[in-house]
C-alpha cells in the first residue's frame, strides 16, 4: 500500500534525478514490474516541485517515491503526471494522458527508474573499473577522519583520488580492479564516471581507466 505525506524540500536526501534527455517506446512503460514482497514503496508529495526544462516545454517534478528493500533505499523524483499503482507483487506505471507526446516519450523513462529501483534495492548494482597502464594501481584507505576514498595511482607522482559517497561500497579485488556497488544505479554510475575522467583511456597506448568492460580502439602515431 503506499502511504501519502507532504514533506518539505529540505527533508530530501540523494533523489534519483529524472533525465529528459531519452525518449523511450511508450509499450515499455505498460510493462508492470515485478517486485517480491519484503520491497516497500512510499509516495510523497513534494512541497517545493522542481521544474526542469525539457525543449519548448517544462516537466514538473512533485512526486517522491521512496523504494525499500534488503539492499538499502532508493528515492526517485517523477513527474506529477505519472501515477504508481502496485497490487501484490506487481507495480504498474501510468501517465494520465498517454496521448500526449511529452508524457508518453516520459513513460518508459519513469518506468525504467522504477525498475531500477526495485533491482537496485532487492540484488543492487554493481560497476566496475579497470586500471590500465604501468605502475597503475587502485586501494580504497580509510583517513584519520573515517572517510573512506578511492586512491589511485594514474600515471602522476601524487596518488588521486576522491571520498567515497554514502550509500557505495568499493572493493579492490585487484590492485588495478575497482569493483564498486550499491542500490542507487545513477548514483553508482556517477561517482565511477568521476573516477574515469581523472585518466580516460587515451588512443595511443590505451592507457587510463576503463568502465564497464569498454574498449577503444587504438589510433597509430603519425610518423614525421
């Protein structure tokens, strides 16, 4: 059953941010998705909405759903016109005007952060980044403050890095393999984003650090 309150701007921690920029297939969004049943959702009305441009248009985000399961806590921020509904073990995202263009190029968007919710609390999520280059190398240290960070050895004298964010868990199972994981895809996907523009693999020798087993394709030096 989801529960209904009015909670202040200020009270909102880590949301999931709603990307205008894909447009997905609208039979995507009528696809229900399926949860098991220790996952509990919590819808809330935003006082203070956000608006975010979106071309000649503007989208309002006033709803806050608040998934929960084994793995943590996820909270998305969706548009008022998409309405949550979940019977037993299933959740069906709907928009109020499925023949108006701009909600129905934003269903399957809202659908697929719903989805990644509910995978991201119940098995999480999991990134990984590879370390390519001689010396190179990777450790997660705790400082004297208690922060953990990613510390890394990326080709310059000075080891580099930056403090983990809440709510992610890194591991070094390699001293050049960066395994990161937690409930929040975006998140996740975020802060090993950062991570990977301190040394983007570069074209020539194929140095740097690779995300998600990608590859580049290497370019030859011109010769003189």
């Amino acid at each position: 059953m989801l529960v209904n309150r009015v909670i202040f701007r200020s009270q909102i921690q880590a949301f999931r941010s709603f990307s205008t920029t894909a447009i997905v297939k609208s039979h995507i969004g009528s696809s229900p998705v399926f949860i098991s049943n220790d996952v509990q959702l919590q819808e809330d009305t935003m006082l203070i909405p956000r608006v975010i441009p979106k071309g000649a248009k503007s989208i309002k985000l006033s709803r806050l759903l608040t998934v929960k399961g084994p793995k943590g806590a996820v909270n998305l921020e969706l548009p008022d016109f998409v309405t949550i509904d979940r019977k037993d073990t299933k959740i069906n995202v709907n928009v109020a005007n499925p023949g108006s263009k701009l909600q129905k190029s934003l269903w399957g968007t809202s659908r697929s952060l719903v989805n990644n919710a509910v995978v991201g609390v119940t098995e999480g999520h999991m990134s990984v980044l590879r370390f390519k280059g001689t010396g190179y190398r990777v450790l997660v240290k705790k400082e004297d403050d208690g922060k953990e960070w990613v510390k890394m050895k990326i080709g310059k004298c000075d080891m580099q890095g930056l403090p983990i964010p809440r709510g992610i868990k890194c591991s070094t199972p390699t001293s050049t393999l960066l395994v990161l994981e937690g409930c929040n895809k975006q998140s996740l996907n975020q802060f090993a984003g950062r991570l990977r523009n301190m040394h983007p693999p570069e074209p020539y020798k194929g140095k740097g650090i690779y995300m998600n087993g990608e590859t580049i394709k290497l370019k030859a030096r011109k010769v003189k």
